[in-house]
C-alpha cells in the first residue's frame, strides 16, 4: 500500500470522510476556483469531469488547520516543537532505481495546456498557471535539494514564466547566469502534507534539505527517483513531473495574477521554464490551489515557528496565531504568561522582529483565545489604552504582497499591548465566572433545539 503523496494522502481524506468529489463537468477556466472559492478553499475536493481533458483535478487539500495537523498526525500544541525537531535533525531520502511517477515519459511535443487542464482563476490572469508546483533545483556545491512552491504562468506549448521572490534561487539563477548556463528544475505536481510544509521552511535561514526535513517530518525516509534528463531527484509516488532548464538572460512578462490576498500583482519580466520532459503516473491526477490566503496555511505554520521562537526568547509564550486572513503572514496574536511588566511590549518588538512581512500584532493574556477573533477584540476593548499600549514602528521593511507597501516601499508597524497589568490592578480584570457552567449538559434543557 502506498504511504506517500497525493494517492495515499487523498485515500486516507477520503477514509476521514473530508474528500469531496465532483461529478458535474467543470470548465477550468474561472469555474473551477469558483467552486474552490466558494468553500473557501478549506474543502478537498477532486473535480473528475474537467472541460476540454481527461485528466481529474483536486484542489483545496491544505487550507482547512485541523485537517493539516490531522494528515501529519500532530495536535495544535506539539506543532512548532516538531517542527524545530524535524529542521534541527533532518533524516535520509531513500534513492529508488524506479517509481511510479516514471510510468509515462514523454520528450517531444510538449505542450502543457494541451496535456492538462491547467486552470485561470481571475478575469485578468495573464493566462492559466500552475499554482501548487513544487519546484526543486538542486544546489551544486551542497547537492542539497531546494523544494519550494512558485506560481507559474504558461507562456506557450512548453515554455513557463517563473516567479522567484527567494534570495537563495535567485541568487544560485545568478550565478548560473554569469557563466551563461542553463538551470536545471524540475516542477512537482502530486504531493502531500509533509512534503508542502517542509518546502515552506527558508532555505537562506535554515540551509537545509528540505527532503531531508520532509523525512523527519512523516517518520520514514521521503521515497525519490533521479529525473529522466536532468540532475535532480523528485518523489517516486508523485504525479506529473516538469523537467525542464531555465535558459540564462531569458526573461518574459509574468503577470498580471490575482494572488493571495485578492489583488492583481505586479507585471514585470521573469525567468523562464523550457520543460525538456513530462513525467507521470498512469490516469495522472493534476494538482491545484486556489490563489488565495488559506492556500498559504503552510507557509503560516512555519511562520509561527519563528514568531515563537522570536517572542519566547523575551518572554514566556503561550501560543501564537499567524492568522488566515491576514495572508498566514502580515497578522499575529500572541498569548504570553505574563510575568512582569512589560512582558506585553517586549513580546511585541519579538514579534515585529520575527520576520519583515508581521505587520501588526496583538500581545494578549493567557486567558484570551488567540484563535477566537471575538476574545481578541474583548481584550483589545477593555485591556488596552492607546497612549499607552499602542506602539507604532513607522517606514519599516515590508512585503510586496501588499499594495499598502507598494505604494511607499515601507510599511508601518503596529504593536498592541492587551495584556492586563500586574499586582493588585489585575484584580479589576478577572473574568466573571457561573460555577458550574462547564458541567451542565445542555442538551436536557431545550432537547432538539440547535443554536444556527
Ligand atoms: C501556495 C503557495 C504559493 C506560493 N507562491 C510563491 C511564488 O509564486 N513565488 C515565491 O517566491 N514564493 C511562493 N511561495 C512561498 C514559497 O514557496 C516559500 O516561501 C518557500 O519556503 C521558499 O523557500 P526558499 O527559501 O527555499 O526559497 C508560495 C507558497 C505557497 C504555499
């Protein structure tokens, strides 16, 4: 039985009762993410008729936070110490002579919108692009496998625009450009839980295989298989592989793509993709994601590792919410225990320092669900007092993933300290409490009646 990427993650949602299956043909032009949408991209669901192809395509399998930890097999609390422990002892790929990804291969005339139903999300989507493609390009000093998720636009038969915004591709793109030699990458379609978080983990900060941390992750070594024509290893039960080169000093326009917090970016000239070779599976599965701020959930899991990790360095943290609708990047709420005064603002310089893109964060206490938007909005109503609590970073370095930035190149900072005082003032903040309201059983009062 197959225990690794799309096929066995989809068998196990389907088990659970969490894959939905849509039967009714869908158009992927606009149709498609409608639907996505529509569920907020935090419903599995796996379209089988798709217009104008036989190949079925799934989509929204990593926007739903229970589900993600229920996949990997870890609760809320143990999150961020696993996933420390997997960055801090990454273990071995296991290498295969074959794999399943290799039961079709296929070298000449290549072309990608006609071999797949590659979905266009937005009315002014350049064209249809591939969301959820993992790209892995190999270090050639370290042989250490970069795996990342970049959007790509489909310029025509086999040529892809890349978008690239990470310092360590970008830079290795570089160095490869200088001495006017191709990139070799190869793009993955058909993975799953672990493998996604462990590429969301920054290769310039950790410098790991992200293979590597992706084995430590699931408990057993990631299965992979060298490609057909270039130097870099993809999973062996994964789906539809793109190998391909990206040609020096080669740019086209990418853009214009509604992305993930529901703006059209930027146009400009990117990279390309040549793709040399298709491989797949069998009745191959085509993996999507709605461009949208849930998709980003597993980028916002490793974004609270280090926001912890910022904040627990100063005072002592409860827990942290990197929250969805603040794109699973520009909004935090953190718990503290605290402990003395101003424990509230040195939690908030932590988590304003955790990383360029945290915008604005609310410090509360440990009393305060940081997972319920009505308990953060109480304690900012009656914990806090702006001439006091609010602190304001102005022209810091923000992220060009929102127009609010563009528009100055720096973005301003904002700290709001909830947190109650200490000492005998704390008694003004305790929390009115029925005794008992826990042990009733509310079912026998009104029987058959269901708040909506
Ligand atoms: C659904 C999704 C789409 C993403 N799209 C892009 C993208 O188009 N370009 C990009 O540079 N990063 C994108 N990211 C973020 C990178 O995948 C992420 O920052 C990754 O960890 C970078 O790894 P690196 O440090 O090895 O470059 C996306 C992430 C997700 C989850």
């Amino acid at each position: 039985m197959e225990t690794q990427m799309l096929r066995a993650a989809m068998d196990q949602l389907r088990r659970k009762g969490y894959l939905q299956e849509c039967n009714k043909e869908v158009d992927p032009k606009f149709e498609l993410g409608a639907v996505l949408k529509y569920y907020k991209n935090e419903v599995p669901i796996l379209f089988n008729k798709v217009k104008g192809s036989k190949v079925p395509v799934v989509g929204a399998l990593f926007g739903e936070r229970d589900i993600y930890y229920e996949m990997l097999g870890i609760t809320h609390e143990e999150r961020i110490f696993r996933i420390i422990d997997a960055i801090a002892n990454p273990k071995p790929t296991k290498l295969l002579s074959k794999g399943p990804i290799m039961e079709n291969i296929i070298t000449r005339n290549i072309d990608l919108q006609r071999m797949f139903p590659i979905p266009t999300f937005h009315e002014e989507d350049s064209s249809s692009y591939i969301t959820a493609g993992l790209v892995v390009l190999k270090d050639p000093e370290t042989g250490k496998s970069h795996v990342s998720v970049r959007r790509l636009q489909i310029n025509k038969g086999n040529e892809i625009s890349i978008l690239v915004a990470s310092p360590l591709a970008t830079k290795q793109f570089s160095e490869m450009e200088k001495q006017n030699k191709p990139l070799e990458v190869a793009i993955v379609l058909g993975y799953d839980y672990s493998l996604l978080l462990a590429s969301q983990i920054s290769s310039e900060t950790y410098g790991v295989d992200k293979y590597e941390v992706d084995s430590a992750l699931r408990g057993e070594p990631i299965e992979l298989v060298k490609c057909h024509s270039i130097d870099v290893e993809v999973p062996a039960f994964s789906e539809i592989v793109l190998e391909g080169i990206m040609p020096p000093n080669k740019r086209e326009i990418e853009g214009p793509f509604g992305e993930l917090m529901g703006y059209y970016g930027a146009v400009g000239p990117h990279p390309i993709v040549e793709v040399k070779t298709v491989m797949h599976r069998n009745n191959p599965i085509f993996q999507t994601a709605f461009p949208c701020r849930e998709e980003h959930l597993s980028n916002g899991l490793i974004r609270e590792v280090e926001l912890y990790t910022s904040v627990k360095s100063l005072v002592d943290v409860k827990d942290v919410n990197v929250t969805v609708a603040g794109g699973c990047r520009f909004h935090a709420f953190v718990s503290i225990n605290k402990r003395s005064d101003g424990d509230g603002k040195s939690a908030i310089l932590g988590a304003l320092a955790s990383s360029k893109d945290v915008k604005h964060v609310v410090i509360v206490d440990n009393d305060v669900d940081i997972y319920d938007p009505s308990d953060i909005e109480w304690a900012i109503a009656t914990r806090m007092q702006a001439s006091q609590d609010l602190v304001i970073i102005p022209g810091a370095l923000g992220s060009g993933l929102e127009p609010s930035h563009t528009l100055r190149g720096v973005t301003d900072k904002v700290g709001i300290d909830a947190t109650r005082p200490l000492g005998d003032a704390a008694r003004r903040f305790e929390r009115a409490i029925i005794p008992g309201y826990e042990d009733i059983d509310i079912k026998k009062y009104l029987p058959g009646f269901k708040l909506k």
